[in-house]
C-alpha cells in the first residue's frame, strides 16, 4: 500500500485543566497552530489520520493522530512510502 508522508500545519486547542485560572487570564487562551508530520493512513471528507511510527512489517504502528479536517490549514506531501499493512 502507498502512504504519503505529509506535514499538516492545523489549528489544535489551548486549554487548562489545572487549578482556578483568574478571569482575566481566559483571552489568553487562544488555538495554537501546531505541525504533525506523518503518513497518511485515513483521508476522508471529516478528517485525516497520520501515524508517525511504522514497524518493519508493518503490523504495528505509533503515534497515532487524528486530524478534523475544519481544524487543517495546509498539508504539504513530502514524498511517498509503498508499505504494506
């Protein structure tokens, strides 16, 4: 099978979980633009899944992340890897 290895510049959320945050504080708290390079296992019309860990054979994989596609700004292909799973 061939996967695209791509870098996917996309828009991920900022939040707090830790203690009380002064309301005054919450405008700063703004999405992050991020990069995740990859392969591209899944691509349909709501999202992209990449993994950036492949085993020899195949039959493993980690790091896997998955993408909205409202969230994506740009997706530049850096070449192709016939691999079969």
């Amino acid at each position: 099978m061939m996967f695209n290895l791509v870098i996917v510049r996309w828009d991920d959320i900022q939040s707090h979980d830790g203690a009380w945050v002064d309301m005054e504080e919450i405008p700063e708290y703004t999405p992050v633009t991020v990069e995740t390079v990859g392969w591209i296992i899944t691509d349909d019309e709501k999202y992209i899944t990449l993994v950036s860990t492949l085993s020899d054979d195949q039959t493993f994989t980690g790091s896997v992340c998955s993408i909205p596609k409202g969230c994506i700004q740009s997706v530049r292909n850096l070449g192709c890897l016939d691999r079969k799973i």
